[in-house]
C-alpha cells in the first residue's frame, strides 16, 4: 500500500527527548529560580518559622521559599506555568507509548498523570497563605497521587534496563527520603528543636528535585520518537485555507507489564472485590463490637453479670458438623450473611440488654457465614484466596475505619445519630455489598475436596486460627493499639497514634501481600520465628525498639492469614473453626483477666502476665504451621512454574488496587489528623489554669453510647485548661481497643498523655493539656493485693513556669493495705517536686480521715481545693504553689457514674486563705462560666453546693 503522506508534506519535525529536557529545565528553573532570589533577596525572612530564625534556622524550606515574598512567587509561577505545557505532552506521549490492547492500566496512568497537573497548579497559585486549608487539600492530593504514578510508570516501563534502573533509583530514593523528612518534621512541630526545620528543608528539597528526576528519564525513551507537522492540505504551500495541525506518533510494539496488570480491566471484577472487602469490614465489626457491648454490663454490675456468656456465639460453625445444615449453609450463604446485619442493626435498639442481644445473633451469624464461606470455596483456589483476601483486608478497612474517626468505628452499635456514627450509611453499603458479593459458593453445597491431599491435623490447624484470630483482634484492629503499648510519656521518644497509626496500616498491607504472593515464606518457620521475635521485642521493649517489634509482628500475622485460612478450609469446617473460635474465645478471656482479675474467679492466677497470653498466642499460631508444614505446598510455593491462569491474576488484581486505594487513604488521613500543637489556655490573661477530673466510666454513657462527644462538649464549656481523665483505658479487646483521649484532645485543642499503657494492667489515666507537656513519668503504685493504681506525673508550661500535674487513681475500698501505701508512695512523690504543683485524683477516703491526712498536709506539702467540702469520698483536687482562685462540682449527667471536680489556679502568686468571697469580687477571667447555674444544661449543673465558690 502506497504511504498516504509524502515526506514534503512534513513541514516540522522534531525529536521526542526535547519534551523531556524542557519539562525538566523549565522545572528546575522554577524551584532553584526562587531558590536563588529568596536568599539573596529575603534570606533571614524565609528561614524564619514558627519558633526559631536565624541562626538556628539557616536554610528555607520550599514553601516559604516559593509562596511568601515577592519576586520569588512570581518567579515560581512564571516558570511552573511555562512547565504545563511540556508536562502534559510528557504524560501524553507516556501513553503513547505504554498503550496496548486489552490493558486499562495505561489509561489510569494518564488520568493519574493529568490529575497531578491540575493539582500542582492548585497549590502552586493557592498558597497556604492564601487558603491554608485548599492548599493542603491540593498539595495532598498530588503527594497521594504520585504514589499509583511512580509504580505504574515504572510496571509499565519498555525493556531498557538503563531506564528502568534509573527510574527504581529516583523512586526509591523518594520514598526512602519521605521517612527522615516526617522525623525531622516532627522534630519541629512536636518537640520544638531548633535547627530541625532547616534539616527537614533539605529533605523537603530533595524530594522536588527526585520528582522532577523521576519524569526526567522518559528522555531515554522518547529519544525514538519523532514529532511531525504534517500540512495536510498544502495551506504552507498556499494550497488551501484551512489549517488542521496533527501530530502523529510513532507505537512501540506491544509488551508485557506486571502479571497482575496484564488482563482488561473490568469496572464489575473491581466493584466485586470492592463489595467482597466491605463484607470483611462488616465482619471485623460486629466482631470488635461484640465485646465492647458485653463490657458495659460487668461494668455496671462491678462483677460477673452473666451476658458475659455471649462471647461463646463465635462458636456458631461447630453447626457445619451436621451435614444437612453444613448443605444449607454453603449453598445459601447470602441468606447467610444478610441475616448477619442484625448487628449493624442493633444500633436501633435502646435497651442495652436487646441491643446486645442482636448483636450477638449477628456475630453467630456472621461466623458461622465466613466459616461456611472459605469451606465452599476450597475446591477453587483463585476464589478461596479471594475470600481470604477479602477477610483480611477488611481488617485493614476496620482498622482504617477506627482510625479515620478517632479509634471508635462509625457503625458500631454504640454509636448512633447524636454521636457522628454512620450507622444507616454502614448498613445500606452492607445490603449492597453481601448482594454483590456472596453468590453461592463454588461448592453450591456439595462437599468438593481442596484439589490436591488434604495432610496435617485438623485440630492443630484450629489451634492456628485461634492464635491468628486473637492477634489481629487484640493488636490490629486498632492502629494505635501497639503504639500505646509502647509509649512512655514525654519527651516523645517513640512513635505517635498520629500519624505512626497509618505506618502500622501500611505493615499490615504488606504482610498480606507477602502472604499472597509469597506463601512459601509465609508459611515457613523462619518466618514463623521472625514473627515471635517480634512479639517478644514488643512485649518487652518500650518507645522505637518495642515499635518494630510491633511492625514486624503485624507484617507476621497478615502474611500466615491467607496460608493459615487456606489449611482451615481444607479441613472440616466444624473443627477448624469451630474449635478455633471456642479456643480464641478462651485467649479473649485470658486477655481480660490479665487485667479484671479482681472480677473474676481464679482471676489473680492471670494478674499481669501478658506475656503468657502473648506467649499462648504464639504458640498456637506455631501449632497451626506445624499443621501447614505436613501439608505438601502448591507448585506455585514451591518455586516451580505453572501455566497462567488469567482469570485468577486478574482477581487478585483487583483485591490489590482495593488494598493500594486503602494505604493511600492512611497516608491521607495521618496527614490530615496530623495536629497543629499550637494550642493556648482559655484566659491567658488572667495567668490561670483551669484544671479538672472526671472518672469517665470507659466512655460508655448509660445507655450504652459512646460518650466522647458529650464528653467535648461540657469540657468545653466549663473552659477546661487541664484536665484529669481516670478509668480511660480502653486499648482491649472488652473495651473495643479503643483511645478517647485522640478525639478529645484534637477536637478540643490540647496535649495529651496516655498512661500507663495498655500493657501495664491499669484502668488507666490520661492528661489533657492546653499547655505543653515538657516531661512526663508513668507510675505503677504499690499495689500488691488488689487493681495496679495507676499515676501520670507531668511537668507542663503554664505561662513561662513549671507546673506539676499528677493524676492518680487509688485501689479499690476492698484494699486498704494498697491504699495506705499507694498514699504514702504518692505523698513522697508529691513532696519531692520542688515546683507548684496539682494533684487531680480518685482517692476512695473520707475528708479529714485516714489515709487523707498523708495526701494532704505535712508528709504531702499539699492543701485540699476545700477542707469544708465534707461530701466528697473519690475525687480530690489538692494543690500547692499556686493561688487557688475557685472550686466547683458539677453534675455528670448520665455520661458516666461520677461527677466533674473543676478548681481554678493562678499561677505565679501565693497560695491564699481559704475565705470565700462573692463572685462579684472575681475578675471575670477566674469566674466559672454561669452556663451550669440552676437547671444548667444538658443534665449538667453546678451541685452541692449549687454554685461555684470563690476564695480570697
């Protein structure tokens, strides 16, 4: 066939690589352009932040280099403006070049491609201080965007391994470098070190130049291409009036990507696996609610109250012993699975006792679903897996659930409405979802055998699914969970819920991954033995060390989750699972009574020893690979090659891409919880601290709701500076694993100390702070017979001094030899500090009697708030060094099952008499808010004695 153009109609060629160069010179020139006239222009201007300048900060960061002054700015969007143009011919010709029949990935790369130019032009002419909040909006979306563009760009690179090399080297580098910058960044957001932001800019720096390196090396590629004008109707030449420009580009041959990327990409496959995962996160929770709504009975009855018993309704699958029933379930699975919703319906019930009723009917249905569901799928690996990663990676959905909304998962059957949950939202997607996604099993109710022989113990394999059911309940389905474990006050010295929540999201990802692609490793002991290391490392250790320990531990369980499930479903369901859940049930227990021994019968042969439960779930996950180890692994385990199976790698794709869309969602939403640490008292001008305590009862209001907003609310009305939160320790399983101090102090604006730990066996204590916390100690009292009593000692920065804070919570009445030492380690404590100091405490002693007169006077150096206030026996404000301004009770509402104590301080002045004088004679600064007079608000009421008193 003759060409259809003739070389003289080409009016203009050029070569491909030159759209490379100019994008990555007119880039360059952009940053190093304003780079360069800010420090010789405005140098000392732009090294300047929020708490250092020169000398201590010597080199800018990109955002006050590229955003703050004149001619920076302008040169910046000159120059970035003048870039649009080569970009996107850059990620047009990418596509261009990677396109190929019957693959979407490319397509999604081009739109990734375009997406990121639009919203570099967002941030780039919105600066943060033009709009702080769309500038953050646009500068996130385009960090989270680069992610899915550097790993296609690199999955879909052709054959040149100089390219390819390159390309790893600049990506790798990047996202290594993204570690030191947010370590130096908090460095200097958290802990105020001087020099840190100039380091973390030369990180920041790095980061743009490897961004702009990485697109660079589409140069090596585009050098074989030619860009052609072609005149088409001779209008150069005067042959016509019509001018039609086109620039036709030269194809590679088609080629090979990533396997996982290789097939059509179909919108159903990926909203099927979408449906499948949100059937997982319905699973995980019902399953974390369950305890959670037990809790609220044995803490109202102070002992056994017998619901106690429904944590047994995990034990449903012991059903799919008995054939018929084992044929109805597998074949009518949905049926199934709908019937579970019960538990996200419960939220509609008032009365606790039904409520928990229905969402222990849901749980056994929701156990019994799954069980049924890997069972049905054993004859068909590709589905089987699929299930499995389902399962799993709603863990990880639950998980970023919790932590997207403050450790309480928004369709738990405590939240509702008036509380922010999105119960009728959660219930609608999980009709939707167990629609979509629970066909009949492969099995349609026959018993088809796993393909292959079916070895090791069914028991042992039950065994195994206990210990890994417990460790994803009790360490992952909260990405803060470990972290408390480890922390240890301040300074900080270890990782923060926020944003180290989302790296621990990210280690679960990635175990699955390694669980799914590599079962081999997974299922092997060496691996096994790395995964203990790494409980021991976080069972022993504290701050960084015990963290790693953490990550390696969670990389462990979700990579033996696909071979431990896949050995489950070889089995016969009513053992594996049956058995299983009856033993995880028993670690449950175990794991509460580490704690709850007080409670309990044969509950002190448990007392503090969360190294048996860590070590019993070790060793049954070890029971499980012992099982696996006399199961011959697949060729594909083995090593050997086998035939591609295109229906299956395009399923797992899809799981994948669900799996990468969730990481990216972490990472988004640590940065934006990332908090501002510039918090300051309600009446600064008065130099006073408004200081209360409040036993919150596990945040669990009467009826059963989560109280955390109720909480916010009157602690912000009541114009709290510091404030004493006991009975706080909510990371267990019974108690949802969760951490009420995260809302309260970000929603409220204050510093928070979460302490002791939830490894340290206390009901715990917590301290909010609009002021900074400088140092903080945990303390475990004396407490040799009855609960650990637990104490934060805080030294915070109250207007340029040192202020003391404890908050204390003593042994129970049933302890008096506890409670007598716990006074006197405390008084010692107490008289040791040289600095003004606030005890906010739960003591269970009457005024002026007993162990009150070690906490306050003498061997104590402290004064009661109110000597006169005879009606007190639990909570106790006391003080010294500081002039006591005001005292008031208030009313709790039916939030918890005690009171708020709130005291006013002045600091820098003596501390006073205990006169009381008229409101009138307060300035308006130390006066309680009028707010709570009379019937007050909400259930909340000044009390006692019926108005705040105000002292001379």
């Amino acid at each position: 066939m003759p060409p259809k153009y003739r070389d003289s109609d080409i009016v203009a060629s050029f070569n491909g690589k030159w759209i490379s160069w100019l994008h990555t010179a007119v880039a360059y020139t952009a940053f190093i352009g304003a780079l360069a006239a800010g420090l010789s222009l405005h140098w000392h201007k732009i090294v300047q932040n929020e708490f250092y300048g020169w000398p201590q900060e010597w080199f800018p960061s990109v955002s006050a280099t590229i955003g703050d002054h004149y001619p920076e700015r302008s040169i910046f969007q000159l120059f970035i403006a003048l870039t649009s143009g080569p970009r996107f011919a850059l990620v047009g010709l990418w596509y261009v070049l990677t396109r190929r029949p019957n693959s979407t990935l490319p397509k999604f790369i081009l739109g990734v491609g375009i997406f990121r130019t639009l919203t570099c032009g967002g941030w780039t002419y919105i600066t943060s201080t033009d709009d702080h909040d769309w500038h953050d909006i646009f500068m996130i979306s385009y960090l989270v965007s680069t992610i899915p563009w550097t790993f296609g760009v690199i999955a879909m690179s052709p054959k040149n391994p100089t390219a390819v090399q390159y390309r790893k080297y600049f990506s790798g580098t990047f996202y290594a470098t993204i570690l030191p910058l947010i370590y130096f960044f908090i460095q200097h957001k958290v802990h105020h070190v001087a020099g840190a932001y100039t380091i973390y800019s030369f990180f920041e720096w790095a980061l743009v130049l490897l961004d702009v390196g990485f697109d660079a090396v589409t140069m090596i590629e585009f050098q074989n291409f030619e860009i052609q004008v072609r005149d088409l109707k001779g209008i150069s030449r005067g042959a016509g009036n019509k001018v039609v420009a086109d620039a036709i580009l030269e194809k590679e041959k088609n080629r090979e990507a990533r396997a996982v990327f290789d097939n059509r990409f179909s919108w159903f496959g990926l909203l099927n696996a979408a449906a499948d995962v949100y059937t997982g996160f319905v699973f995980w929770s019902m399953l974390t609610s369950l305890g959670l709504c037990v809790w609220y009975f044995p803490l109202w009855h102070m002992g056994i109250s017998g619901y106690e018993v429904l944590v047994m309704c995990t034990v449903s699958p012991f059903l799919l012993s008995i054939r018929p029933l084992r044929y109805i379930f597998t074949k009518y699975v949905r049926i199934c699975h709908l019937l579970s919703l019960s538990g996200l319906l419960a939220y509609l019930i008032k009365d606790p006792a039904n409520r928990l009723f229905a969402v222990g009917f849901g749980v056994w249905m929701s156990c019994l679903s799954w069980a049924a569901t890997f069972y049905g799928e054993r004859s068909q690996t590709h589905r089987l897996e699929a299930r499995i990663s389902a399962f799993a990676i709603g863990l990880i959905l639950s998980s970023l659930a919790k932590f997207a909304f403050h450790t309480n998962n928004p369709i738990w059957p405590i939240m509702h409405g008036p509380n922010d949950g999105w119960n009728k939202t959660g219930l609608a997607l999980a009709v939707v979802a167990v629609l979509v996604s629970t066909r009949s099993t492969a099995s349609s109710g026959a018993d088809l055998p796993a393909p292959g022989p079916t070895k090791g113990s069914a028991t042992l394999t039950a065994f195994g699914i206990a210990g890994l059911f417990f460790s994803m309940h009790s360490l992952l389905s909260d990405s803060s969970t470990m972290i408390l474990w480890v922390w240890e006050g301040y300074p900080v010295r270890g990782p923060l819920a926020v944003p180290h929540g989302a790296v621990t999201l990210l280690a679960m990802g990635f175990g699955l991954l390694i669980g799914l692609f590599t079962p081999s490793l997974a299922r092997s002991w060496v691996f096994y033995g790395i995964g203990s290391v790494g409980a021991a490392v976080l069972t022993t250790s504290k701050h960084w060390t015990g963290y790693y320990g953490a990550l390696v531990l969670a990389v462990y369980t979700m990579a033996a989750a696909p071979v431990l499930l896949g050995q489950a479903a070889r089995h016969s369901p009513a053992k594996t699972f049956g058995i299983g859940f009856l033993v995880y049930n028993f670690l449950v227990l175990a794991h509460v009574w580490i704690v709850a021994y007080a409670f309990v019968p044969g509950g002190p042969l448990m007392r503090e020893h969360t190294d048996w439960v860590m070590s019993a779930m070790m060793l049954c996950i070890g029971a499980g690979v012992f099982s696996l180890s006399a199961q011959p692994p697949s060729p594909k385990a083995k090593g050997k090659p086998t035939a591609p199976n295109p229906a299956a790698r395009k399923q797992r794709a899809y799981y994948v891409y669900v799996l990468l869309f969730l990481e990216l969602l972490a990472i988004s939403v640590a940065y934006l919880r990332f908090p501002s640490y510039n918090y300051t008292p309600y009446h600064p001008e008065t130099k006073s601290i408004t200081a209360g305590i409040w036993t919150i009862h596990f945040s669990l209001d009467n009826d059963m709701w989560s109280s955390e907003r109720r909480m916010r609310d009157v602690i912000r009305e009541l114009e709290i500076d510091v404030m004493g939160l006991l009975e706080s320790d909510l990371q267990r399983i019974i108690m949802g694993n969760r951490d009420t101090t995260q809302f309260l102090a970000e929603d409220l604006g204050m510093y928070v100390d979460f302490g002791p730990g939830p490894n340290k066996h206390t009901w715990g204590s917590a301290l909010l702070s609009k002021f900074p916390i400088v140092n903080s100690t945990h303390h475990l009292l004396p407490s040799p017979v009855g609960e650990l009593a637990p104490a934060i000692e805080a030294t915070i920065d109250a207007y340029g001094e040192l202020v003391d804070v404890f908050v204390f919570h003593s042994g129970q009445e049933e302890d008096p030899e506890d409670r007598r030492l716990q006074s006197e380690y405390l008084a010692a404590r107490m008289k040791a500090t040289p600095r003004p100091a606030i005890l906010l405490s739960y003591l269970v002693t009457k005024p002026l009697q007993g162990n009150y007169h070690t906490y306050v006077g003498e061997k104590s150096g402290m004064r009661d708030i109110d000597p006169s206030d005879w009606d007190r026996w639990c909570e106790y404000i006391l003080y010294k060094g500081l002039r006591r301004a005001a005292y008031a009770r208030v009313s709790r509402s039916t939030i918890t099952d005690t009171e708020i104590q709130v005291g006013k301080f002045v600091v820098g002045q003596p501390e006073g008499s205990n006169d009381i004088i008229p409101e009138e004679q307060v300035p308006e600064g130390l006066r309680f808010p009028a707010l709570f007079r009379g019937q007050g608000v909400r259930g909340h009421r000044y009390h006692v004695f019926d108005e705040p008193r105000y002292y001379a």
